[in-house]
C-alpha cells in the first residue's frame, strides 16, 4: 500500500493533469475529469500495489501510475465497464510492459504455463482454520509481500489480481488476456509455491 505522502504526490500529479485538461477544455472536458476522478481516485492504492509488484521498482511502479491514470482519463469516454478497477490494471500492465519494462530492465512477458498443482485454497483465505492458517495469520504483513514478490511473474500478477485485489477469475482473464482456465491454473500453482514457501520458511519436514 502507498504511504499517505505517497499516495498524495501521486494523486495530485494525475489530477493536476485532468484540471489543466479541463481548463483548457470545455465544460465536457470539466465534467469528465470529475467523474474519472470520482470513479478512479479510490482505486489508487491497488494500481499502485500491482505496479510495485510487477516492476519491483518504487520509483518506476511511481512513475508506470501515473502514466496509467493519465492515459484512463485520456480514454474515459471509451470506457463501458461497470468496474473501473480491471480496466485500470490492462492499461496498468501495458504501461509496464513498455516503457517502464524498459526502463527498470525488467522482463515482463507472461508465459501461458498451466503446471498441473493441487486446485489449494489460499493460504490467507481457507475457509477451514489449520495449524497452518492460524500461523500464517500471525505473520506481518511484510513477509507475506515478500513471498508473493518471489513468485515467478506469471503467477505472481495472478495471485496478487486475486487474492490482494478480489477480481474474478473473469476480470484476471480479461486483464491478462488469457483463458479462465489458464487463470485458474496459474492461480493453483501459485497457491500451491506459497504453500511451498510457507513450508521452507517454518522449516517444517516435506
């Protein structure tokens, strides 16, 4: 999550460009630039929050954010979505896997991998309360970040569209641009390297 100097700076970038937009606009221009802000500005920590994870960059998750909720507000008028949400993240991830890739040399293609793993509930998630879940619950906040930042990409941007910013397997698909099933896929794999990391971590027998 953004720290609030953070979370401010960010905010007041996007929206001083949505103003100079509208001032320099119409009273369309005006209205639509409310509205984005109405609609997108609460939604700020989570694209921040997928940025950081892909980039592995403070500056650069900064930097892709930015560009991002410029380029909504740019394109609001073609949005026809109910939840903004998804739609901010595909712009999100096309900023990351350009130029801000680039920049921070980092490779984010997403690979299609559907290894075979057990369909496991989320570890934070379970609905039956283990030994395991109870630990895990006691954890601080910073190792679980840090056990789902060493996931390979692939899962890593699944389990954090899922599990950190509740989209449906639906949402995931059309956001990554893959099928329902290879998000599922990606998702019991992941579940099933955290678990695995969870295990390695307590240093608890195989």
């Amino acid at each position: 999550m953004l720290h609030r100097t953070q979370r401010q700076g960010l905010a007041l970038a996007w929206k001083a460009g949505g103003e100079t937009v509208a001032c320099n606009g119409s009273d369309a221009n005006q209205d639509k630039a409310r509205r984005f802000r109405d609609a997108a500005l609460s939604h700020l920590d989570d694209v921040y929050t997928l940025a950081r994870y892909l980039l592995h960059d403070t500056a650069d998750a900064e930097d892709a954010v930015q560009e991002c909720y410029m380029r909504a507000l740019r394109y609001f008028d073609t949005f026809r979505g109910t939840e903004i949400k998804p739609w901010l993240f595909a712009i999100l991830r096309n900023v990351c896997r350009g130029e801000f890739a680039r920049r921070s040399h980092a490779t984010l293609a997403m690979d299609d991998t559907t290894d075979d793993a057990e369909d496991a509930a989320p570890l934070w998630r379970e609905e039956q309360a283990s030994p395991e879940t109870e630990t895990l619950r006691q954890w601080d906040a910073e190792t679980i970040r840090r056990l789902v930042a060493e996931l390979p990409k692939s899962f890593r941007e699944a389990i954090v569209l899922r599990e950190i910013n509740d989209l449906s397997y639906s949402e995931i698909a059309d956001v990554v641009g893959v099928p329902i099933g290879t998000v599922m896929s990606r998702l019991a794999r992941a579940r099933s390297m955290l678990r695995k990391a969870w295990i390695a971590e307590e240093g608890l027998p195989t």
